[in-house]
C-alpha cells in the first residue's frame, strides 16, 4: 500500500502544503479530528497562528494522539506556527505537544521586518535533490516568524541565517522550520520530509 500524509487542518496554510505533497505524487489527507490520524505515514503542522491551532487542538482531542504517535516514531514537521506548537520550550507560554528540544521564539523579527524572503543555504536538502538542485539555496518565506533560539543534544541545525539564528532543525522523526516552504515552488523540504519518513 502507498504512503499516507496527514496535514493537520484546523487553521492557517494547511492547504498549500496537501497541493505540494499531492503534486509529488503521494496520498495526502486534512487532519481535523483524531480517526484522520489513523494509518498515517507523516504528519505535517503548518503555519498559521499558534494559540489559534493549539486551541482548536485540544478542542478536538488531537494534542494526546499526536504526541503518542510522534514519541513512537511517526514523522511530525512543523512549519512556523507547526515549529511552535512541536517545541518543548517557547519562554512565556505553555508548550503545546512539547516533543522537540528546541526553545522556540514566537514572532522572533520583530513588527518591522515580521515578513521577509531570504535564501538558505541547507546542505540536508542535498540529499534529495537532483543535479541540477544541487548546492542550490533554498528560497524562503518567512511570515511573522518564530526562530529557534536554542537546540538540545541530539537536535540538528540544519539552516540558519547570515546572523547565526537557527531556522530549521531536525531531531530524529521531527522537523521543524521557521519559514513557509511550501510557498515558493521548491520541493526540496517536502521531499526531504518524505525521505525522512521512510
Ligand atoms: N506568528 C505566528 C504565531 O506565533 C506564526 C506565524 C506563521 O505561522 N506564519 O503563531
């Protein structure tokens, strides 16, 4: 049998992320109550606004399931408002699944630059990249984004910006990334992502 790909779909950029992964081939689902968690391979949580989807999260009993499937290995990538909902720490403020060794700052750019494109240079991404990606940077979107401040043992820096301020990681079965990658047309974070859950 294929792959299934969850999208937790309560708010924010959850559709754009089903569109990438469906345009890879693989079978994507919206996650919005706790039997669209069974049988899946991947679980992506997007950006949108945090407290919004942590809210809704409990609300519909997801935040338990999520966190057993994540400890017993399922792949979780969080995007933005994703990569603050998956941290341990955020600062001020209770940790929503609390899986990932990172300390996460919420809208870490402050209001005047709270929205910006810059590229990255990930190495990882070499992984699954053909010839001609190859070294090339990725081109991200970052909308009143979150950083991550600190990582844990074990936690991977895997892009950080010119300043040394951490954007994306990886500990195990979870990725986090403080941009929006699936907006802008390169699939390498999605496909990176599906190598990981293999
Ligand atoms: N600033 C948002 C938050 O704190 C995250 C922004 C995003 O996901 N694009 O929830």
């Amino acid at each position: 049998m294929g792959k299934k790909y969850g999208v937790l779909a309560l708010q924010g950029a959850f559709i754009e992320h089903v569109q990438v992964l469906r345009s890879l081939g693989v079978e994507s689902v919206e996650v919005r109550l706790p039997k669209h968690l069974r049988g899946l391979d991947g679980l992506v949580i997007p950006g949108g606004e945090s407290t919004t989807i942590g809210k809704l999260a409990v609300a519909y009993k997801l935040v338990e399931p999520i966190r057993r499937m994540a400890e017993e290995g399922l792949p979780v990538w969080g995007t933005c408002a994703g990569m603050i909902l998956l941290a341990k720490d955020i600062g001020q403020g209770r940790p929503l699944l609390g899986l990932m060794d990172i300390v996460a700052k919420r809208n870490a750019f402050g209001r005047q630059v709270d929205s910006f494109e810059t590229d990255l240079l990930v190495p990882e991404l070499d992984e699954v990249s053909i010839a001609e990606e190859r070294g090339y940077p990725f081109h991200a979107v970052f909308i009143r984004a979150p950083s991550i401040e600190r990582v844990g043992n074990g936690v991977l820096e895997i892009a950080c910006l010119p300043d040394g301020t951490i954007v994306a990681a990886r500990q195990d079965n979870l990725l986090a990334t403080a941009f929006h990658p699936e907006l802008g047309g390169d699939t390498r974070f999605h496909r990176y992502f599906l190598h990981m859950a293999r």
